[in-house]
C-alpha cells in the first residue's frame, strides 16, 4: 500500500518513534495525519511538520490513548473529514520498571511488583493499542458494508495497515516484567487480528524495536545505557527514531511483510 494520499492516525506522536513516525509519513506524501498524545508537545510537532510539508492536513487530539471516548472521537473526527483511516500507528507506550521480586536483605522482607503499576502498563501498552487498531478495522468493515462489498479480494488492494510498536524486551528483560508481557502480548494479537481483519483489506503486523534514542530510553541514565545497552548492541550505539520510523514505512508499504519485524541493532541481553 502506497503511502501517498492515504489517511493515518499515530499516538504517542509527541515525541520518540511516534514523532519520527509521524514525520517519516509526511516525506512520503501522506495527505492527513492525525497526531495523539497526552502532551503539549504534540502541537510543536504539529507546527514543525506544517512548516516543512505545507500540504499535508494535520488534526492534533491531545488526550489519555486509554479512554474509550477519546478513541472513538478521534476515528469520527477522521472519518467525517477523510473517510476511512489507512494507517493507524498506536506508539504511545509507558514503562514502569522494577524487579518482579526485590529482596530486603536485612529484614529478609521480599517486595513484590506492584500490580497496580503492572495494570497501568497493561492499559496502556496492549488494551489500548489493540482497541485502536480494532476502530480502523471497524471502519472499513462499515464502509464496505455500506457498498455492499464482502469479502475482501488481492484485487482491491490493501485498505488499511495496523502497526503495532513492540519491542525486543518481548522476549525477557530484566526489570521489566509488566512492559515485556505487554510486548509479548502485542505478539499474539497482531497474529490473531491479522487473521481476522485481512477479511475486511487490512493488515497488521509488529515491528520489535532495539534500544532507540527516546525519552523513554534516555530515563534509564548515561550510565546505565554505557554499561548495559551499547556493550550488547553491534553498531555501538542507540537507534535512531528516524530507523525505526523508516522500517514502519518498509511495513506499510510490503504487503508481502507480515508477522514481526525486527528492528533492534542486534542486541541481545546480556548475562547477569
């Protein structure tokens, strides 16, 4: 599927692979793009992308990804304007890190992940990603209902690509019990939803980042990126968003690709 004149939606767009993402679309003459984040960050981004690609039409929704309401508002607002959705790319993303099991030594006292923080990653990180994927497949299975259009044939062409944004943590990590099984659950759903959702012309698949060069990662400190990140990555550095952005254009536009891509510097954890 081309990029060119279609319609997307990305959240998390205020910054990270979302941002990146949602300038990677613009080069490539994207018509209108819908960029949702919690943050005010969002509108300079909006600023940004108007100022060096004029003709692309951008709606800015600032709101939690996690609300139903908000959802839907922005997949109405989109559709009224633009019609169906073609890309949807739920970026936003939390970690909230923390041994599953810490041990006090002096008190021999174990404190266990909290699982609130644990059901706090798991609404954000997989519910949510998964409810917006599920409007866009919502939309073309309407519109195509209203053209009395069934089944969907190669001949028509693709009408929609979800990507969901993973992460090589899905395969373990250490201090990340809550934020690798919502990776891992993007896994199952995308393989489930794909089967499900190609009736109605759209595609999805997973793209597993590397450690890039995100607030997200930067949070972790210098000194723990030094010693714990580049030591295991080959290219000896932090990815950059803009690569991540580039292999989610490659995504989208081979619908020959399918299943998981895997973007992450070969890195592979190291031994503890």
């Amino acid at each position: 599927m081309e990029i060119d004149g279609k319609t997307a939606i990305i959240t998390g767009a205020g910054s990270g692979i979302g941002r990146a993402t949602a300038d990677e679309l613009a080069k490539q003459d994207i018509s209108a793009i819908a960029l949702v984040d919690l943050s005010n960050e969002v509108f300079n981004l909006a600023e940004c992308i108007q100022k060096t690609y004029p003709e692309v039409q951008l709606k800015v929704f600032q709101g939690d990804t996690t609300d139903n309401e908000f959802r839907q508002n922005v997949f109405s607002s989109m559709l009224s304007e633009f019609g169906p959705v073609n890309i949807c790319v739920p970026a936003a993303g939390i970690t909230r890190d923390a041994l599953s099991v810490k041990l006090n030594k002096e008190k021999s006292k174990a404190r266990i992940y909290p699982v609130e923080n644990f059901r706090q990653v798991v609404e954000v990180n997989l519910i949510a990603p998964i409810y917006w994927a599920l409007e866009l497949v919502a939309q073309h299975a309407e519109q195509r209902s209203r053209t009395n259009n069934s089944k969907w044939t190669p001949e028509e062409g693709t009408q929609g690509v979800v990507i969901f944004i993973g992460s090589v943590s899905s395969q373990g990590n250490k201090g990340q019990l809550s934020y690798a099984a919502t990776k891992g659950g993007l896994e199952a759903a995308a393989s489930t939803l794909m089967k499900e959702s190609i009736y109605h012309g759209v595609r999805c698949a997973v793209l597993h980042p590397g450690f890039t060069d995100t607030p997200m990662v930067r949070a972790l400190g210098e000194e723990y990126i030094n010693s714990h990140v580049l030591p295991a990555t080959q290219i000896g550095r932090l990815i950059r968003p803009e690569e991540i952005a580039d292999a989610i254009s490659f995504l989208i536009r081979n619908s020959a690709v399918s299943g998981q891509l895997w973007a992450d510097a070969g890195w592979h954890p190291m031994p503890t």
